[in-house]
C-alpha cells in the first residue's frame, strides 16, 4: 500500500494547483487565451 501514497500526493498536489491557476485565470476558458496567443505568433 505504500506505493500508493507518492501517487496520492501527486494528485492531491495537481489538483490544488490546478485549482490556484483556475482562480487566478477566472471564469474564462484557458483554452481560449492559449489559441489566441497561437493565432497571434501564427500571424506573424
């Protein structure tokens, strides 16, 4: 069962990151800033 614990810690570390980032962006997709930034370099 040790081996479990490293996997649970990653996760649980994952997620409360993704939750800061999640707050810190707001309410607007992530997705759609990441493409538009893409589509500026693009258009370069």
């Amino acid at each position: 069962m040790d081996n479990d614990q490293p996997l649970a810690g990653a996760i649980l570390t994952a997620m409360v990151i993704a939750a800061v980032v999640w707050a810190t962006l707001g309410p607007q997709p992530v997705h759609e800033k990441v493409s538009h930034e893409h589509h500026a370099i693009a258009g370069r």
